[in-house]
C-alpha cells in the first residue's frame, strides 16, 4: 500500500501530461491538416504512457521523477514541430532511442549491485571518445567536438558524461584520490584542446562537489573554486570565441547587428511573450539564430509566456529535488554519489544554458536537457534519469526488505 501511494502521484501527473499533448498536438494539425501531426498527437502521449506504465512493471520505478522528465522531452518535440517539423519528427525518433536507453541504464544499475564495474575499462574508453573529435571532428561555434559519421552528428562529451559519473563515484566510494584526479584531468584537458569549455565547466563542476559530498573537506572544495575560477580566466584569454562571448554577454546591444544578434533577439522575444504568451504557432522564433538548440528556452517564453516559463523552471527544480532525495536515500556510497553526480550534471547544466539566455551569465554552447533539439544530448539526459531511476529501484528493494525482516521479526515474537 505504502508503494503505491507513492505512485500514484505519478501516474495521475501522467495523465494530466498525456491529455495535455495530445490537445496541443491536435491544435497545431487542426492549424495547418497535415497528417504528422495528427501521428504525433497520439504517438507522443502514447510513448509517455507506455513508459510509466511499463517501467514500475519491470523495476521499482519513481513515477514522479518520470513523469518530469517525459513532460520536458515532450515540450521539446511541441517546440520543434512549431517551429521546424523536420527537427520534431528526428526528435521524436532520438526520444524514442533515449527511453530504450532510460531502461537500460535503470537495468545497468541493478546488476551492477552483483558484478564489479569495468572502470580502467570505461575510463580509457572515455579518454579514446573524447580524443576522437580531435582528429576526425569539425569545429562548430568555435569548439571541435562533434563528429560526422555521413548525416549523422554525434557528440562524444554527451556520452562520456555516463561513464564520467560512474568512474567517479566508484573510485571516490572506494577512496582512490589519485585514480578519480588523473582522470578528470584527462577529461578536462581533452575538452580544452577542443574548445569546449562549456561541458568542461559542468564536469569540473559536478567532479568538485561530488567530491566534496564524499569527503566534506571546505577547504578542498574552496581550493577548487578558486581553481576554477583560474581556469576560466586562463580560458579567456587563450580562446577569442570566448573574450567574444563575454563582450556579447556585457552588452550585447554595442553589436546587435552582429555578434549580439542572437542574444539580443533572444531577450526580445521573451520579453514579446509577456506573462501569457504570443499563443502556441504564433509569434517569431526563427528570428533566433539556433532557436532549437542554445535558445529554445526564449522560444518557449514567446509562445507559452513568461509564467509558463517559471513554471518549466519549476519543474527542473522539482527534478533536481527528487533526484537530490534519492541520492540521500541511497544505501550504498556509490549508488548515493551515482545518483547525486546525475542529479548535479541535470541541475548544472540547465542553469548555465538558461543563466546565458537570460544575460544572468555568459552563454556556453551547452544545450537545455531533454528539451533542445539533439540526439545526442537527448538521450544522454534520459540515460541520467536511468541512472537516478537505477538507485531509486534498488533503494525501494532496500526498503522493501526491511519491512519484510521488521514483519518477520514480529512473527517471531508472536
């Protein structure tokens, strides 16, 4: 009884999800009558259904953490098929893999529980991804960390991010200082010779305060930031994409019908939708360079309104509570660090892409989790809430069999 209370409140959100797309969907085919749209309509809230109905099924699952995460992936595939609908329907395609992947890894977390963890393994295989774009990737907006297989676009960071967290947690679980160090460090520097300085920002970030919830040291932690702080002035003033971007984002109106363009039109078009909105298919958004990708967060501020908006912003901290919840839960230290390093690259990351839209910070080439258009970041998101659904499932197997040695003991006593 205790469990399904506990899910229930999932599974109603999923329905009000569910009900919420279908009429969106419906609303944009009744728009224009063309027929993926109307596919969508069902396909969409038939994916999120399924879902969280299939995955309590297999493993102790946390319904509301899914049904969170399904209503970001959905949005994205709304905001793209308004905008684009070649980007939907490749999205839709990538949600479809990343849900697969969202089991798998739930599945890859149970198991781990009884095998050892490959991490020498998954740490040269990580270094070997990263160093790839090196060699055989094209440099786009500065950074060279995407590599094209024909049409297909992947980026090796989105996928190291897994195997980052999982060499992590094991080695600091296990206090192995120096094994963990060596190979941030290898990750960080690869990133800096591509670039990238975005998504080495949010592994320094997230390695740092996994760090400091494994050993509690402020003395480490504040030796970090100041670390950081050092490589990001260090980063300033190798890279003229990056003195670039910190000019934009000082006053991005001094070269409006340049470099400040996008940021310019990104403010401009959150502040057009107001508190309510332009209304869904209306308003401007292809006037935003990248609107489906770095700016697609000032899209749905155009369109749904800036109360809408709060309301998304809302539901990420939701999820990073939840997952924050889990990782405290967590019997284990690597399934709580586990947990909590998939939590914090969720939470960072959505900060940073949305901190750079709305001028709080300078914008980073990094991508709103599970909304921007991308397969690769879509399903590395979905993996991280695998991860998360991962340690949930097995602190629920926890609790389960404490209630069952509490009741046997009772019997006993009888």
């Amino acid at each position: 009884m205790r469990a399904e209370k506990r899910r229930d409140p999932g599974q109603r959100l999923t329905m009000v999800v569910c009900l919420f797309y279908f009429s969106a969907f419906l609303l944009l085919f009744l728009r224009d009558f063309v027929w993926q749209g109307l596919a969508l309509a069902f396909a969409v809230p038939f994916t999120i259904f399924l879902s969280n109905r299939l995955l309590p099924k297999l493993f102790p699952a946390d319904g509301l953490l899914l049904a969170l995460a399904h209503f970001l992936c959905a949005l994205g595939i709304l905001v793209l098929y308004d905008t684009n609908p070649a980007y939907a329907y490749s999205q839709t395609v990538s949600y479809g893999v990343s849900v697969a992947a969202m089991f798998f890894c739930v599945w890859a977390v149970r198991i781990v529980r009884s095998r050892r963890i490959p991490v020498f393994f998954l740490a040269v295989l990580s270094l070997g991804l990263l160093a790839a774009p090196l060699v055989f990737g094209r440099e786009i907006y500065g950074a060279k960390n995407w590599i094209f297989v024909g049409s297909v676009s992947v980026q090796p960071s989105e996928v190291v991010k897994l195997s980052l967290l999982v060499v992590l947690a094991y080695c600091m679980a296990r206090r192995r200082f120096w094994s963990w160090f060596l190979f941030a460090l290898g990750c960080l520097g690869l990133l800096m010779l591509q670039k990238d300085l975005g998504t080495a920002l949010l592994y320094y970030s997230v390695g740092m305060l996994m760090f400091f919830a494994s050993d509690g040291s402020v003395w480490i932690l504040a030796a970090g930031t100041l670390g950081g702080a050092g490589a990001a002035v260090m980063g300033f003033r190798m890279f003229a994409h990056v003195k670039r971007r910190v000019a934009i984002w000082r006053n991005p109106w001094a070269n409006y019908d340049g470099a400040g363009y996008q940021l310019v039109q990104g403010l401009m078009a959150i502040a057009s939708g107001d508190l309510f909105g332009v209304g869904l298919g209306l308003g401007s958004p292809r006037t935003i360079p990248v609107y489906h990708t770095d700016f697609i967060y000032a899209v749905i501020c155009e369109q749904f309104g800036m109360i809408f908006g709060l309301c998304v912003l809302a539901i990420y901290v939701a999820l990073v509570w939840r997952g924050a919840t889990i990782a405290m839960a967590a019997r284990h230290s690597f399934h709580g660090l586990l947990a909590l390093g998939a939590t914090l690259m969720l939470g960072l990351q959505t900060f940073v892409i949305i901190g750079g839209v709305l001028k709080l910070i300078p914008l980073t080439g990094v991508t709103l989790p599970f909304i921007s258009y991308g397969g690769s970041s879509l399903v590395s998101s979905m993996c991280l809430i695998g991860l998360i659904q991962g340690v949930a499932s097995l602190n629920e197997d926890d609790l389960m069999e404490d209630t069952e040695i509490a009741l046997g003991r009772e019997e006993m006593s009888m």
